[in-house]
C-alpha cells in the first residue's frame, strides 16, 4: 500500500491561500440575498463562517464550494 503524500508547501488551503476575507455585505452581493438571509443560511444551512473576534468573515473559495455542492437543492 502507497504511503500517503507528503503536504508540499505550494498545496492549496484556502487559508494559507490568503485569500482575502469577504465580510457580511461580500457575501450579500455574491449571493444576491439579505443580511437576515446570510444569518439563516449560516445557521441553517451550513454556510461557513469564519468568527474573527465579534465579526463574521467569509473565505471565498469555501463559500463558492459549498454553493457547488447545493447544486440542484430545492
């Protein structure tokens, strides 16, 4: 059985990708929906939220990722 492969330095991660963080009205205009929509999407729906101290911040290729993987939810 092959050895699983060593993290190089250059592998993707969307943090040390150091993306820049979207914040509540980012996501608002990626997703076209309200503050009040983004609360619920995050607490119902598993939108993944990053708290940095009392602020909520959003890595774009996670939130692009899980709006992929919703792909026809209705």
């Amino acid at each position: 059985m092959p050895r699983p492969r060593k993290p190089q330095p250059n592998d993707a991660h969307p943090i040390l990708n150091l993306e820049k963080l979207l914040d509540i009205h980012g996501v608002m205009e990626y997703l076209s929906v309200s503050r009040q929509t983004v609360y619920m999407l995050i607490d119902q729906e598993g939108l993944p939220v990053v708290r940095v101290g009392a602020q909520l911040r959003f890595i774009p290729s996670s939130v692009q990722r899980w709006l992929l993987s919703r792909q026809g939810t209705a």
